[in-house]
C-alpha cells in the first residue's frame, strides 16, 4: 500500500506539473493535497513496516515527539486543503465567469502557505506538552505510530492540559473545516438547483461527487479516532483503535489519487462551460 500511494500520487503530482491543460485551481489543490498524503504516508509507513517485517518496536523518545509533530501536522494541513477545494467548488460553481479572477495563483499560493502555517503552528506545542510529562508506567504505545493521545495516556501525571488544548486544536481546525466546508456545498446546492437546465444540474454534481468521497475518507476514521480516544474510555478495544487509525493514515493516501482523478478533467471542463452558459443566459435576461 505505500508503494501504491507513493506511485500513485507522485505520479498524479508529476501529471499536473507538466500538463499545461490542468494548471487550474482545482488541480492546483488536487497537487497540494497529493504532497501532504505523500509525507503524511513517509512519516508513519515506515515505521510500522519495520515494526511488522522486522520486529523493531523501538522508537528513540525525541524520535517519537518528530514523529507526533509531523503526523498531525499534516493531518491538519489536509484538512485545510480538503476546505480549500470545496471552496474552490463553491466559486467554480456559483461564480463560473468570475473563477479565473477569484482564484489566482497568487491567492491560491497564499491560501495554501496559511494552510500550512496553521497546521505547523497549532502542532508545534504538543512536543513540548508531552515532554513535561513524567512516565512511570509502561512505555508500550498501543499504535504503530507517536499519536498524542496514546503518548500522553502513558504518563502517571495529569493529562488535562494536553486534553484542553487537544480540543482546542480540533476546534480551531476540525471542526471550522467542516463548517467551511458545509457552507460551501449549502451554497453550491441551492445554486444547483436553481439551475433551469437538468444538464448543468448533473455536471454540477459530478464535479463534486469525488471531494466528497474524499472528505468521508478522511473525517469519518479521523474523527472516530479522536471522539474513542477521549471519550470513549475502556469501552472499545484497543485493536480497533489500532486498526482505525492505521486506516486513518492509509486510505486518503490510496484512495484519493483514484477517486478525485478519475473524470475531473473531463467533467470540470464541461461543468464550466455548462454553467457560464447559465449565468450569461441569466444576466441577459436581467439586461433586458
């Protein structure tokens, strides 16, 4: 499955950057988000390839805190990027006459720059969290990877600070990105159907079908992870812990590449063209 996902999206990367044809906002995002699945995929695969394969289930303790940094700093920055492509749809679809000027290279280059700082920055405090802590009981982590959580849940001292600002970061980032993102498809779904033509109707929806099998892929595990993780105590075993979070971390990388490749490039175009149509209809009708 790395192999996989490291071919499948450097490839997707690569195909974008020279063809000329998808050098577009849509594929623009696309490209960011196959990079952060690419390292999120580098900085835990390899380490529970050796775990599996070769029996090393040691991990250095600062090693661990790298580890934890990366992980959900890049979780974090998928999920802004995830936001940033609904936003994408939302003006793709609302505003199609508008969307080359809307969303240029430079608003996309800093979009996706205060992605990334918001991801680095809100994790850059749980190292140094873990750090203080004290351990005095098993140093066994119940995962194949440093997740905060199963760290901190180690630790004979108490774990309120790391909780609270653990739900503040979910806050400040989970939970606004699917708000942003609920909005945005509220608004695409009332442009949709006000829509006069059952064509535009079905290429609109087209277009959006494969980010949101996107954003299922990636919230569900990911939120299943951390509601069980703080409050669902010793009521779900720790293998399906284990397992969701392994999938947490192994299907977006996979599955994305396939599932937002597929006919974007053909549907988008036609989207686009389907839905100018529209608005040039409907602004001429206004004119007279």
């Amino acid at each position: 499955m790395y192999i996989i996902s490291l071919v499948g999206n450097l490839g997707l990367v690569y195909l974008i950057h020279h063809e000329e044809s998808l050098h577009h906002p849509m594929y623009f995002f696309l490209a960011m988000l196959s990079l952060v699945d690419l390292f999120t995929c580098t900085t835990t695969l390899p380490n529970a390839l050796c775990i599996f394969w070769f029996n090393l289930k040691e991990i250095n303790f600062n090693a661990c805190l790298v580890q934890m940094f990366f992980v959900h700093g890049f979780t974090g920055v998928e999920s802004g990027v995830l936001m940033l492509m609904a936003l994408d749809r939302y003006v793709a679809i609302c505003y199609p006459l508008r969307y080359a000027t809307i969303l240029t290279n430079p608003i996309i280059a800093k979009a996706g720059l205060v992605t990334f700082l918001r991801g680095a920055l809100l994790m850059i405090p749980f190292p140094f969290l873990v750090k203080r802590l004290p351990f005095c009981r098993s140093n066994i982590i119940s995962h194949t990877y440093c997740d905060h959580m199963s760290v901190v849940k180690l630790s004979c001292a108490s774990i309120k600070v790391n909780v609270i600002y653990g739900l503040v970061v979910a806050l400040l980032i989970g939970v606004f990105d699917i708000c942003c993102i609920s909005v945005s498809y509220t608004m695409i779904l009332r442009a949709v159907v006000s829509l006069s033509s059952a064509d535009a109707r079905q290429k609109a929806f087209s277009t959006c079908t494969a980010h949101i099998s996107a954003i299922i892929v990636t919230y569900v595990p990911a939120f299943f992870t951390f509601f069980t993780h703080r409050f669902g105590g010793h009521s779900i075993p720790s293998s399906l812990h284990i397992i969701v979070a392994n999938l947490y971390l192994l299907l977006p990388p996979n599955s994305q590449p396939h599932c937002l490749r597929g006919k974007d490039k053909t549907d988008s175009r036609q989207c686009h063209k389907a839905l100018a149509g529209c608005e040039k209809r409907k602004y001429s009708g206004q004119l007279k």
